[in-house]
C-alpha cells in the first residue's frame, strides 16, 4: 500500500445506530485489525456505516484489548438503496464461492442466496464465512450497507416462495437463452423498475428437466453469455455487472 | 466432480500443427496431469486445439514418465477468430492478477497486456506464471486459442506505439467517463466492427496528470462503471463483460 494510502481512514461496518455524539462498539476483529494490522491510536479518523443511517466520520475512542469503540461525529453521506438485486447460486467450491461472496458485493447485489439444485455436489454453504466476506467487502468497495446471506436452501423452495413481482435472469449455460444485452435493452419500463434476481447453475449444469421446469416459471428469463464455457463464478460476475450496466445503478 | 464430468476428455492446448493422422507431442505437465491427476491411459479420448488448426479428437498414444503424445484424429470444431479484444492492466498483487489472467481468458479477450503506470506499486510480473494460467483457463473454457500474455512495458510506451484503428475503453474510476452501457450502445458501425482494448488502472487509481494525458489520446473513450468503488480485478472482469455482451461475441 502507498503512503497516501495507508492514512486513509479505515472503514467499518457496525451494528450500532449512528449518529452525531453517539459512541459506536467495535468488534473483536475490528478492534484487533485497527490496532494490529493498521497500527492505529485512539484518535484517529475511521468511517463508520451501519446500512441504516448512512456515512459518519468518528474517531477511535477506545481500543483496547477487551474493549474498541468509536466516537461518531459527523455524517459524510445519506443513506441511500442499493439496487435491489439478488444473486442466486449454487454452492461451489471454498475458493469460487469465497470470491463470488467479495465480487457480487462489489457489483452490488443486495442479496446473496445458496440454492441446492439436483447436481449441487458441494454439501454445505459456509453462510457465516460469507457474511464475514461481504462485510469487508462492503467495506472496501464504499457501500453504505453489506448484502444479507441467505441459508441454503433447495432450488425449488425458493422458487415456490418467490417474491411477487421479482423477475429472475436465468443464465443458461446450454446457449437456449437470447443474448443477455438483448433481454436487457428489451426490457419494458415495468420490468426495469422491478426488483431482480440472477440464478446461476452448479458447475456442470443444471439437470436438464430441471432446467426445463426452472424456464416454465413466468418469473424467468433465459440468456446467453456466449459461447465460451464460463465457470460458475465467472458467469455470476458477468451477469451482474450487465444487470448493473444496464438496468442498475451504472446507467 | 461428478461422474459425468469424469468421463469428458481433457481438452489440451498444443504447439504441433494438428491433422488427422498426426502425433501430437504433449508437455511434462500435461503428461502428468493426464497420468497422475486423471488416471488416464493410452488409448483414451483427449481433445486437442493449438490456435490455429481448429479443435480434434484424438487418443493418448503415449504416457511414458519421459514422453506424452496424442494420435490426432477428427476435427471436431473449425478455427474461429475470437474478439480483437486486450486488456491493458496496471500489475496487482500475485491473486488477484492471477485471477484476471484466468477470468480474461474465460471473457474471451484476445492479448494480456501489462502496463506499468506512475503509481503502479507492484513491481515485476510473472509473465510465464500468466501464460500457464491463460493456458488452463482456454482448455477448460473450450477456446479455440490462447491469449497472448505481452511483456510489461511503461504504458506511455504502449501508449506510442499503439496499433492504428484500435481503440481504448478507459475504466475511470474518478467517475468523469459516461455509463459505460452509454458509450458502448452509442458506437457507430465503424466503432463496433474495430479492434478494441479495456485498461484498467492501479490500485488507488491514476496518477491525476496521467489520467489527463490518457484522456488526451484520441483512440481513448473514458466511461465510469457506476459509484461502488471497485478493486482492478473487478473492475477489469466488469468491463470485458460488458465489452462482449454489447460488442463482442455475447452478441
């Protein structure tokens, strides 16, 4: 890190309400990175967000071993919606599904959400690890809130307790799905006001009759990404940053 | 991985020139990998493409400690051009430039391109390590060829000698560029049909008077991929994206 960078004031994500004269607790971890890893005193500057109250700057009140806290003192920026953007998964391995949990919090989503399809191989989502990811995440990338971690659950439950009004961007890895640039310069002033999920299959491919029954919903609408075969990840991130592009807040 | 995936055969890059009747030598690595990784004798199913002769089945004909080879068989794809499409990159740390490299290649970008800038931090870059990645990243992503992974050069030097007619989406993350949606909608015909390049700045961004000076290129069109402040990896990958789904070959 350069110098300029290393005195820009660290950002932390807090649970407490934020506001002019309030002293906000830190974690353990933030506590020990502040200290440790940054080499900060009590003193000096942080940025602080709550996903409710917007962006204050404080400074370190206390930090010590047991105990960090911050002295909030004035906001910096209202808080402001995110996109309201889900991205739907698969779980896949420990180092795709970590990278997937930092990135989609860079492009915004508001929410992450496992799904088990019928070829899901990997047995477990590790949510509170996610969660630790997309926190820092959010901390680092400048948003004012961090996405919710849904726990894992089975494709078609979540399907069947969809959301009214949320549309579901099916990225269809056998090539079926029009070209995703061309669905989403299509889309209807209706369609791109509503709230929005991208699904992404198991590494592999989703099991056809599944597929076929996931098309059936009126929610879904298939794309392509190319004729390239993209990891599991790699389509998440392409899928997201055109939504983005192109419907959500980059437009 | 699935039973299913077990049985596909290894799709494997190669230097020799590939005909129906031809032996393709096969490297130490891929020999090993073959052998040791996936318990493959001779005689079974490989796929073989090396960037010019298009992609063919073939067979491991030899799987010695001291030599690997392929009987190439049938052409299964005709070579395709891919996109005229770099990325021009400031060095980042060991994951996350090793992560472009991997995710570049899955986004179909056609030449590697290292470029040190003024606040570049990071100093030398493993263009061998690069090539390797780019490499495995094509075979598993059924490419027809390998991204050329370019030596790291300052980028004003890049910059002068730049090919006539290519043209350079700048990624600025001072947010002063247009939606980057915007501008690739808005090409005229003779814009879209041209070879294209995406850079990408450092961690910390440009040097301001650099930034200045890029911008003053007439090849350059500046555009801002929204206000979540996003790390180079992400940044580079949002682009291609983009690029491919509004350009490229997503089309």
């Amino acid at each position: 890190m350069s110098e300029g960078q290393e005195r820009t004031p660290p950002r932390l994500f807090v649970d407490a309400p934020l506001g002019a004269g309030d002293e906000a607790v830190l974690s353990a971890e933030q506590g020990h990175y502040l200290r440790n890893v940054l080499r900060r005193v009590e003193g000096d500057p942080v940025i602080l967000f709550n996903g409710r109250d917007g962006e204050w700057r404080g400074r370190i009140a206390a930090l010590g071993k047991s105990r960090a806290a911050a002295a909030v003192e004035t906001q910096t920026r209202k808080q402001a919606a995110e996109p309201d953007l889900w991205l739907l998964f698969a779980p896949i391995k420990r180092g795709p599904v970590d990278l997937v949990a930092e990135k989609a919090t860079e492009l915004g989503v508001a929410a992450l959400v496992p799904v088990i399809t019928r070829r899901t191989v990997v047995g477990g989502v590790n949510t509170e690890r996610l969660r630790a990811i997309a926190m820092e995440s959010a901390e680092q990338c400048h948003r004012l809130n961090v996405p919710v971690v849904h726990e894992a659950r089975p494709l078609t439950q979540v399907l069947d307790a969809w959301p009214a009004g949320r549309r579901l961007l099916l990225c269809d890895e056998t090539g079926q799905g029009r070209p995703i640039t061309q669905v989403l310069a299509g889309l209807d002033p209706a369609a791109r006001e509503a709230p929005w999920a991208v699904l992404i299959g198991p590494e592999g491919g989703f099991d056809p009759a599944e597929l076929d029954a996931i098309k059936k919903r009126t929610i879904v609408t298939p794309v392509t990404l190319g004729r390239r075969l993209l990891r599991a990840e790699t389509a998440a991130m392409a899928a997201l940053a055109c939504w983005q592009a192109q419907v959500g807040d980059w437009t």
